[in-house]
C-alpha cells in the first residue's frame, strides 16, 4: 500500500520527471477513502474499468508539469493499482463480492426511507438490552404519527428533548423554558423516536 509521495516518487522513478509531475492523478485515485475509511473505496478507481475512465478524465496523455514531457495516463494508473493490489482487478471482481439486493433493480418507497434515514450506531455490542441498536432520525418533512416526546436535533443543538402536537403540526422544545411557545418547523431539522427508559417502559412515541 502507498500513499500520494509513494505512488508519486513511483511515478518518477519509472516513468521520469519529479514527484510533483504525478500527484493529481495519484491523489484523485485515493480521494475515495474520504468517503470509505477501509479498504474497500478503492472499488471505485483501482480497476481495470477506471483505468480507461482515467484517460477521459486527464487525457491520453499526461503532460509532466515540470519538463512538459508527455506520459502515457493508462500507464501510470495502471502501475498505481499494481502498487497497491498485486494485479488489475477487473469491476467484475469487485462487484462479485457484494450481495445482491433487491433495491438494486429499484428501490421501494420503504426503501427508500430507510435509506434518507440517519442512524447513529451503538460504541460496543454490550449495551444495555433496553437501549436500540439503532436511532433512527427523521426529517421534519415527515411528521411523527403520534403526539408525545421525541429526540430533536436543532441547528448547533443536535439533541434535546421535544413535544410533537400533531393536531397543529408543531414542535416544542423542553428544554428551553425561555420560549415555551412552539418552534418554527425550520429550526428543528430531524425527529428520532425516544429509547426505551432504563426500567423497560417505553416513552410515547410514534410507531
């Protein structure tokens, strides 16, 4: 495994030039672990499929920066996932290793609900029996099917305490007693039902 300076240095070393000529290309190929932390982002650009998506997106050639020389792209890129992979794996690899879904051939209105909905997930697998795995957090584009006491996450507050009152569409914060009127819509901007409490009663909350 390399990072930008290895694969870059790489670069230089076998195709000529210095280290700078080759950064953007090495960079842009490993800016996908921002958005997978594991080995898994590099599904998306360490592949024989990106190797020719790579000459559409910085040309055929790439012109070194420092001595104008041009370069073949396919052929750096190619050396970066051998670098990191041991051969070129081909987007059929990769994908044969995920499950299939039925949401991959379109996904339900359930579906995709669950997919717009924001979890935040346990530290460790002891927690409590009477605490969720899971909160689930909503828009407030969607509204709670019943009244009563939920988790609200407001703008710099992420999680207070607030009263859903269904007959009028609207929101209180308790805790806030400088304002005992409801809120705008607006500030709070998602709902999550509450976790059960420590002794196993449930606090009333939509279903």
């Amino acid at each position: 495994m390399g990072d930008v300076l290895y694969h870059s240095n790489s670069s230089a070393k076998s195709f000529g030039g210095i280290a700078e000529d080759y950064a953007e290309i090495h960079k842009y190929m490993d800016d996908t672990k921002l958005h997978i932390a594991d080995w898994r982002h590099r599904l998306f650009r360490h592949n024989s499929l990106f190797i020719d998506d790579s000459e559409r997106i910085f040309g055929i050639f790439w012109t070194r920066k420092s001595d104008g020389v041009k370069v073949s792209t396919r052929t750096i890129v190619t050396q970066h996932i051998i670098e990191d992979m041991g051969f070129v794996p081909t987007a059929g690899d990769w994908v044969r290793e995920l499950p299939l879904k039925n949401w991959m051939n379109g996904a339900t209105s359930e579906q995709r609900r669950q997919f717009q909905t924001l979890g935040i997930e346990p530290d460790n697998q002891n927690q409590l029996p009477w605490i969720p795995a899971r909160i689930y957090w909503q828009p407030t584009s969607v509204s709670p099917k019943k009244p009563g006491l939920y988790l609200v996450a407001v703008d710099g507050e992420p999680c207070q305490t607030g009263t859903y009152n269904k007959k009028q569409n609207t929101w209180t914060l308790l805790t806030d007693p400088t304002n005992p009127h409801p809120t705008e819509n607006q500030v709070i901007l998602y709902w999550a039902e509450l976790p059960a409490t420590p002794v196993g009663e449930n606090i009333p909350h939509a279903h």
